[in-house]
C-alpha cells in the first residue's frame, strides 16, 4: 500500500545520516520533507517496512543533528540519468511529527533558496 503525506512538503536538500536495523550508519539527501515525512535519496537499496533512525543537519556545524525514527514506506530505483550518486529514492514515514523541527526547516529552505540551491 503506497502512503502518501497529508501535511505540506518543502523542498529542501538536508544532508543526514541513517541506520536502518540491516543496514550501517550511511549518507542520504533529504529531497522533500513534511511533518510527518520525508523523500531521502540514498545510495543503498533499503527494504520497504523497515524501521529507520535518522540525523537531520538542519542548523551549522555547532547545531547537534536533530533525530527522528520513521518507516520506508516506498523504494524506487532512480532513472540512470539521475543516479550517479543517489540510486534510490526512498519514502519515510515519521513515527511522530518533527513540528518542534519546523521552523528550523523553513529557515534551511529559504536560505537554500537565496544561495541559488533551490529553485522553486
């Protein structure tokens, strides 16, 4: 059953780390993230309803990462033209809404937007 997220999402480039339970820590991008979800792209393949911790770098380098446990909900192969880092798109249900992240969320976002980063 593909889920699909019911709060607004902002388009953002987050780096973070994730560990799912058959996995060791990696390297995602998150692309897009809500409340209650996110679309990461990975470089490993990862198994859709597994649980997944992530570290989200949302402030400088003297901010902590900010965490969050969520569910794979969706794993996508990316098209080959679109692939050389990032293979995998993968959909996150979060297990509780990140709201106390939300403004610090929308400030990355705008200031991604101004450097050029993001392009609406």
């Amino acid at each position: 059953m593909e889920e699909r997220r019911s709060f607004a999402r902002k388009l953002s480039c987050i780096p973070a780390y994730f560990k799912a339970p058959s996995e060791s820590e990696d390297l995602a991008l998150i692309r897009d993230v809500s409340v209650s979800g996110a679309l990461l792209f990975t470089r490993l393949k990862l198994e859709s309803g597994s649980q997944v911790e992530l570290k989200l770098y949302l402030g400088g380098e003297a901010t902590p990462p900010r965490a969050v446990v969520g569910r794979i909900v969706r794993v996508e192969r990316r098209e080959a033209s679109l692939s050389d880092v990032w293979s995998w798109d993968v959909g996150v249900v979060f297990e509780q809404p990140i709201s106390g992240y939300e403004a610090e969320i929308e400030e990355l976002c705008k200031r991604q937007e101004a450097a050029g980063i993001l392009r609406r």
